[in-house]
C-alpha cells in the first residue's frame, strides 16, 4: 500500500479542521471582545507595557541614525555657511582698504583745503609724484596740464605752504621746479621786518637769501612769504622760517617737504595788469583851439575894419 495516498487525505483533513478552527476562534474573540471589551483592554495594555521596552531599546538605533543625519546636515550647513563668510570677509576686506584709501585722500584734501588763499583766485588740483629726469635736480611731476589750464609759472602749493612753480607744461601733465632747486627764484617777504629777498635755491634742504638788504634787522625764527613781485605767483604764501647756519648764513626752512609731497593745488593766478586808458581832467586841457577855417574870416574883417 503506498504510504503517500494514506497521507494524502489525512493532510486535507487536517487543513480544513485548521481552517474551522481558526474562523471559529476569530468569531469567538469576535464575540467576546463584544461582549468583555476590559478584557481586551487588559490585555492590550498589558502587551503595551511588555512591548514598549523592547520599542525603547529597538528606537535606540533610530534616534543614533536620525541625530547622525541631522548632524550631517548641520555640519553641511556650517561648511556652505563658513565658505560664504569667507568670501564675504574676502570682500569686506577688500572694502575696507578701499575706505581707508579714501580716507586718507579726504584727510589730505581737507588739509590742502585748510591753506589760506585768496578766494579770486582759481586752481586745479592734482597729484604730484617724484622724477628725477630733466636739466633740474629738484622737480616733481603733477597730474595736471594745458587741458586744465595750467601754464609755465604758476605757483604750486600743499598742505604746508609753497612747494615751487611750474616750469613746463604738457596736456595733461606739468613739471614743477621746487624751492630747493639750483634754477629756482622767488620773490619773498620776510614779516615782521617786511624787508624783500629772493630765494634762492642751491640744490640744498635750505635755500639762501639774496638781494637783503638789511641782514641785521632779519633773525632766526621769521617768517617768510612770498611778496607777489613779477605778478606770477601770488602774495602772502607761506614758504618756510628764517634759519642760521653753522656759518653764520642766513636760510630758510620751508614748510613744504619733498618727502611727504602728495595732492598738490596749481594756482591760476593772474596779475591785474590791464587797466583801461583815462582822459586826463578837463583843467588839464587848457583852452579849446580853434580850427583853421574860423580863423581866416575873423583875420579877413579885422583887416578890412582897419583899412576902412
């Protein structure tokens, strides 16, 4: 007899005695948690309390997993956020030198501003830079020519006082002969003696006086301006102090330093030397002359008066 045909219904059978069971068991529980629902109510709790250990322990590993990804995000933020800062300070940086560049050209222009001239008078400011090229030792270049109206003669001044005279023009550019050079000459004043000079420069931190007159009335310490002679460079600039050598020669200390020359303002400066042509007054004239024509008829009748 063959053993698989004898099992054969025995496992049928035991399927569908499993399967009666079953539905039988769920309508029972059915009807009971119905009818008993604290029952269930119990129960449930009583698995919730034996379970949420085991859900404590099992979240662990989530919450690891969910903190991990989260700091991954922050740290990913902090990276992209780090880098725009950077780039930010990179360019404040950069902002910042370019207000500190500013404020110092501000700071020289007030101070340029803050010396005294005649409000008539026009100028142009430019920048000066040293150079050595050229017949002269002491010049400098300025960033200002014919196309500004500058031309040969002007006078030159920065925050301290007199710094020279321009001696050549180009469109935009000018060289300017400063006080110490061997060419240069400018009439000045000495205050408060009032007595006039010429400096003179020789190539030397301290130009010389020429043309004194009266050496023992100047003493150290006086101030020298420039006198306005030639009608080229304006009076009352100020040029420097009066200053005794070791050998018993008086100079001067200008104001102006080569050293710190920067922004520089070109005066335009013009002499009113036009004046216009006035008649001389009328007691001056003398008596009106007569002219030739009314002449002869009064000379003609005083004759024939006398013939008759």
């Amino acid at each position: 007899m063959d053993s698989n045909r004898t099992a054969l219904p025995f496992r049928e059978f035991s399927h569908r005695i499993s399967l009666v069971f079953m539905l039988t068991l769920a309508a029972a529980l059915l009807l009971l948690g119905r009818a008993e629902t604290y029952v269930f109510d119990q129960a449930r709790q009583v698995v919730t309390d034996l379970a949420a250990p085991l859900l404590e322990i099992a979240s662990r590993p989530v919450a690891a997993a969910r903190r991990v990804i989260e700091r991954t995000d922050e740290y990913a933020y902090v990276f992209d956020e780090n880098e725009r800062l950077r780039a930010e300070n990179a360019r404040l940086l950069a902002w910042k030198e370019m207000a500190l560049n500013l404020e110092a050209k501000v700071a020289r222009y007030e101070a340029l501003l803050n010396v005294q001239i005649d409000p008539s008078i026009n100028y142009v400011s430019g920048r000066a830079v040293t150079d050595a090229g050229g017949p002269f030792v002491d010049t400098v270049l300025v960033n200002v020519g014919r196309e500004q109206g500058t031309r040969s003669g002007q006078a030159v001044v920065d925050t301290d006082g007199l710094v020279g005279r321009i001696v050549s023009t180009g469109p935009k550019a000018s060289r300017v002969l400063l006080l110490t050079d061997l060419n240069s000459r400018i009439p000045v004043v000495i205050e408060p003696a009032h007595y006039k000079a010429v400096l003179a420069g020789d190539n030397t931190d301290w130009p010389r006086l020429e043309y004194l007159t009266n050496v023992s009335a100047i003493s150290p310490g006086d101030r020298v301006v420039t006198s306005g002679d030639g009608g080229l460079i304006p009076p009352g600039l100020p040029v420097g102090l009066v200053i005794q050598t070791s050998d018993g020669n008086l100079r001067v200390q200008t104001f102006s330093d080569r050293g710190r020359l920067d922004f520089v303002r070109v005066l335009q400066y013009e002499f009113p030397s036009q004046v216009e042509r006035q008649e001389p007054p009328d007691v001056l004239k003398g008596p009106p002359i007569s002219s030739g024509a009314d002449a002869a008829p009064t000379s003609a009748g005083a004759t024939s008066g006398g013939t008759e």
